[in-house]
C-alpha cells in the first residue's frame, strides 16, 4: 500500500504492518490521496531519506520511503528508526 504525507513531500510503500495502528508523518496521519498540506510538528520534523527503510522498535511495522520530505515517520506516536542494513557474509 502507498502512503502520503498530509504535510510534506514523503511518500511510502508498507511493506510489513500490523493489523492496527496510525502511521503519521510530521505528526499528522498518512493518507492514500494528498489534499491540502498542513503544517509539520516540530518534533517530527527530522525529515525521511528516499530508498531507505523504516522500522518501529518492535519490528511489527517496516515502510520503504519513495519520496523524501521534510517530516519524519511515526507510528502510534512513537519515532520510527532507520533499519539497519543485513551484513553480507564475508568471501575468505
């Protein structure tokens, strides 16, 4: 499922969700059709990186960003972190 923020550029993909919960950017929820922009929350404000994965602390929730903007992904009200890319194993 693609996402959009309500108040910045951001836009996901879902690639991993749980069945409840509110997924948000610049503290305002995500929507499947932007309308109007609003204003960011200064204390989600950190901005979202293109190409790069989101998790929650828990890994119930993984978004892909598509497009980058200046808020930064909640969910639940909680920051969502930057997932660590998986180590390839080394060619000895």
């Amino acid at each position: 499922m693609k996402l959009k923020s309500a108040v910045c550029d951001t836009e996901v993909l879902l690639v991993k969700a749980p069945q409840a919960g509110t997924l948000s950017c610049g503290g305002a929820p995500m929507v499947a059709e932007r309308g109007e922009k609003g204003d960011i929350d200064p204390a989600f404000a950190e901005g979202t990186k293109m190409g790069k994965r989101y998790t929650d602390a828990a890994g119930t929730l993984e978004v892909l960003c598509i497009k980058p903007g200046a808020g930064s992904l909640a969910f639940d009200g909680a920051a969502l972190q930057l997932k660590d890319a998986k180590p390839l194993p080394s060619s000895d």
